[in-house]
C-alpha cells in the first residue's frame, strides 16, 4: 500500500496529546487482555465509560495537546503520524459523498493520538485500552504504539494497510452512530449472533468498502488519488489484521477455551469475511449485516 505520489494534506484535523496516569488498577497486559476482548476496535457493544473505569481506576490528564502537522504523501508511506492523518482525510472524502448519497447529512468524527492516557466522555482510557470509538464525543482514540502490539502480541503481520484497517474500523462506528444504528442495536448483549457482533462485523465491512474505493477517492483540493491501487500481497495485511482481533483468536491467545456464547466481535473469519465483502461488493447495502440471516 502506498499513498499516491504528489498528495499532501493540510495538518490540524487529528489532535495529539501526551498524558499521564496517578494509578491504573490491574494495568498492563491483564489490563489490556479484559479490553481486548470487549472493547478492541469497537467499544459499539458495551458502555465505554464502564468499561474504562473498571480496568482503569486512575485519574488521568492530558498534557502537551496539538495537532498532526501538513503532510506530504512521501512522508504518509513512511511516517505513522502522517499516515494516521492521510488516512483519516481519504475516509472523511469518501464518507462524505457516501452518506450524502444514503440522504445522511454527514459531520466528522473528532480523532485523537495520544500517548498513554486520555480523558474522553467515555471515561479516563490508558494506552492499554486499545483504540476506540466513544459515541457521546464522537471521537475516535487511539494510541499509535498500539500497532506494535497487534503484531507482538496477537500475530498480526502488521503493515500500513493493517493500521489503516484499524482507523476505518473506528471510523465505520462513527458511520454507525450518524445512521442511527448505535441507537436501535442492542448492544448489550453477546453470542455469536448477536446484534453486538452484527454491529463489528458491520465497521468491519464499511472498513473493507472505504479501502475498495480508496484508490479511486480524489483530494478534492489536490485532484490526485489518497491511495495507489491495493495490491493482494498488501489486502492481507489488513486481513491478518482483521484475523488477529477475532474473539475466537484472542479467547485462545488469552489461554481461555472458544465460548461463541461470549462473543462481542465476531470470528476471526467472520471479521475477514465481512471485511472482503465490502472490499469486493463496494456497496452500502453488501455491509448489512442486520439483514444477513447467517454471519
């Protein structure tokens, strides 16, 4: 994956901010497995604000607050910051136009790179917490080192196109909430057909369905393309990345036995699938899972 030659985008839409903890009750990697498995490139299933005060306990401060700079497309394909900043600029084009389309009056999500801690109307979050989408600020967090994780801890090859499937994930959420599905989704429960399941796998989708159409998305002040065309080596590392989050992955990787009754995510597979389907399908309607009869 790389972002096509001759792009730039202007800096100050993604906020950075370093922060600090005074405590973080049961913190690191116990921490990060409880988060992990419910609320990991999601929180669409459980409370946020409960989820965060249970595993986080501390106070926490944010400090050092900017933006992500202007960037050029030589610096996205090598540069994390950059590449966060492209990203969310490629989604908000392609967003934009999709919604207007579906009769939904879009409005962007607020996006947030910080380092270990935030406060969000969801409650204090830790690096730890993984990256997130918290709907009563319409913000999407997240913390850049997590990437690393993903590889070191849960196998995923890692690669541009695996952070990216990450921020779309997150991004689709916020879809979700302007179309209302957070609102009529019952999100508190589990299993491996339930509607919190049908809302992840939902993100999955729209993330495969903005990555389809990336290479053919237009900087509207530059005229040129966010992305150069995906090759199939670089699909799969979105895929990996999409395998590594499965809750039958990280059930097993945690050392607990596969309990689909507890499943907030869906599969591995599932998650590969339904990020294909909107990758090959390319349509809003190939990404209703609520509709689908077998996930």
């Amino acid at each position: 994956m790389s972002f096509s030659e001759g792009g730039r985008v202007e800096g100050g839409r993604v906020r950075t901010g370093r922060g600090r903890r005074t405590a973080i009750a049961g913190g690191g990697l116990g921490g990060l497995v409880v988060l992990l498995v419910v609320l990991f490139l999601g929180g669409g299933n459980l409370d946020p604000a409960e989820l965060l005060g249970a595993v986080d306990g501390g106070a926490g401060t944010t400090t050092d607050e900017g933006t992500i700079g202007d960037c050029t497309a030589e610096q996205a394909n090598t540069d994390r910051e950059c590449r966060l900043a492209f990203t969310v600029a490629a989604l908000d084009t392609y967003w934009d136009t999709t919604l207007r389309a579906q009769g939904v009056e879009p409005a962007l999500p607020e996006v947030h790179s910080f380092t270990d801690a935030v406060d969000t109307a969801c409650g204090s979050a830790s690096s730890s917490s993984g990256p997130f989408y918290c709907p009563p600020d319409q913000t999407i967090y997240l913390d850049l080192g997590f990437f690393d994780l993903l590889s070191s801890q849960y196998g995923a090859s890692g690669g541009p196109l695996a952070e990216m499937y990450v921020v779309a994930h997150e991004y689709g959420h916020h879809v979700q909430q302007l179309t209302g599905v957070m609102d009529t989704a019952d999100r508190a429960g589990t299993g491996a057909d339930s509607d919190s399941v049908r809302v992840e796998l939902q993100a999955d989708c729209y993330a495969g369905l903005w990555a389809g159409h990336a290479a053919s998305t237009v900087h509207p002040k530059t005229g040129v393309t966010y992305l150069d065309p995906i090759t199939p080596d670089q699909l799969t590392q979105a895929l990996s990345a999409a395998q590594a989050v499965g809750d039958d992955h990280i059930q097993a990787q945690s050392g607990g036995s596969v309990t689909p009754d507890t499943w907030t995510h869906g599969s591995s597979e599932q998650r590969q699938r339904w990020f294909t389907t909107g990758y090959e399908q390319g349509t809003v309607a190939a990404c209703d899972t609520f509709a689908a009869g077998t996930l």
